[in-house]
C-alpha cells in the first residue's frame, strides 16, 4: 500500500459497502469468493510536503470473486474486471481530502484547497510472488483539476507459512493543475502567507518505498504492519510549502488488524 494521507472517507466506504453488498456472498455462491476486512490505526503528515504527524485510521477491505476483486485501501477504491490470474484491470475511484486547518500557520494561511474525486483506471499484473501497476485518474469535481499518473513494482515473499513481507517501489506523475494547487503560491497566497510566490509545473513528483508484514495467527485473523517513505521531488521538493516550513521527507507507519472470511 503506497503512502497518501489517510483518513475516513465517508463517501469510499459508502460505495465500497454497497459494491460488497451486491457481490455478497448469497449473491457469488457459484464462484468462489474470499472476504477480508481491516482497521487499525497510523500516523501521517498534516498535509502533502508537513513536518508535523497525526493519527490517522487505517482501512481495508477486499472480496475476491473467482480471478476478479473488489478492493479497498483507505480512500482508494479499485475492481478487477479481468477473469486472469496474471494481469489485472479495471476502474479506479479516490477522494481525496481537503487541505484547511492545518497546523503550520503559513500554509494555513493559503487559500484552502478543495476535497477532490478522483476517477480513471489501472492496469497490472502478480506472477510468482512478483507484482506491478500503472493508475492514471483525473480529478472530476474541481478540486485540483488534474491528473496523476502512479507507478508501482514489487514483490511478495512468503517467509513462513504464516508470514509475508511486500515490498513496492513507486513513482507518482502529476500535471501542472495538481501541482500548482498543492505546491503553487500565487500573489495573493504570498501576501497572505509571508512565503514566497512559487510556479509549480508539472513532473514527477515523488517517488517512494512502502514495506506491509502480514501476519495471519489462526482462525481468520491477522496483523498487518505497513511503514512508508516518500521523497517529494522537483517542483513539490522546492516549494516554500514544503522548503522552508515543510519536508521532502514523508513517511507514514500503521498497524491494523485483519479478519478473513
């Protein structure tokens, strides 16, 4: 699971919920399916580019419908459409939360960004342990207006019957609406905030590594452990939002416990 800012997403559970309803299993039992929930808790920068953490809830939720899945990570929502046990696809829905009241009173200070819904569609593929995406999604209720582009890469080790560690290398692409709405200072943001104005453009901006141990110990229950680093780069990297009152260096850490039926 790559690094975002969690936190409850009303709107994600809801639909997630009523998806897992409709493919519930009085609805699948011809097909073999499997149901996983998780909650725990974490902790996560304030904002995209803080130096400053908060405790943030940890969710999960996922049903395999034969070779097809329905699954939930935090606010992203994904469902394999694709009945092949290699390559994976479908549609992609993430909201994404709105930057206000944050602790750092110069960015505080900017004008408030938007929560944002996110649709598009990913492709990848898991073979022997190994795993890969690409997500492209674009944001369709004027909240950046823009597009992301995310790269992931990993692989998944059983070291014990009971015991996986996966780890994924990303990349996250971002045009110039997103950039400019978290990262760009206009004149009145200037004035407003005592930081410099800042054109931001687009570009990668971050790559990261994310490390989940899975422990299952016995009748359907588990242990999830998950820690993150994300670097910002290039124009996230050297926005005062982040140069001078924030950090390049993002990491996140959580624990959840999980049950599968």
């Amino acid at each position: 699971m790559s690094y975002v800012t969690w936190r409850t997403a009303h709107g994600c559970v809801g639909s997630a919920a009523a998806l897992l309803i409709v493919l519930s299993p009085a609805c699948v039992s011809a097909v073999e399916w499997d149901l996983s929930l998780g909650a725990g808790v974490g902790i996560a920068p304030d904002y995209e580019g803080s130096d400053e953490y908060e405790a943030v809830p940890v969710l999960s939720a996922r049903l395999d419908y034969g070779e097809r899945f329905l699954e939930l990570r935090n606010t992203a929502l994904r469902a394999n459409i694709l009945a092949n046990g290699i390559i994976h696809a479908g549609p992609v829905i993430n909201y994404r939360f709105e930057r206000d009241d944050v602790d750092e009173d110069a960015v505080d200070d900017l004008d408030d960004v938007d929560d944002a819904i996110e649709l598009g569609g990913f492709v990848g593929f898991s073979y022997q342990g190994w795993l890969g995406s690409i997500t492209a999604t674009q944001d369709v209720s004027d909240g950046h207006d823009g597009y992301l582009i995310a790269l992931k890469a990993g692989y998944r080790a059983k070291v014990l019957p009971s015991l996986a560690v996966t780890t994924i290398a990303s990349g996250t692409y971002a045009d110039d609406d997103y950039m400019d709405t978290y990262f760009g200072i206009d004149a009145g943001d200037a004035a407003a905030s005592g930081l410099d104005e800042f054109d931001a453009d687009e570009g990668f901006k971050d790559v990261g590594l994310t490390l989940n141990i899975d422990y299952e110990y016995g009748a359907g229950w588990g242990v999830t452990g998950i820690v993150a680093y994300t670097r910002l780069l290039d124009d996230a990297e050297d926005s005062p939002v982040v140069d001078d009152v924030g950090d390049e260096n993002q990491l996140f850490g959580g624990v959840a416990l999980t049950y599968s039926f």
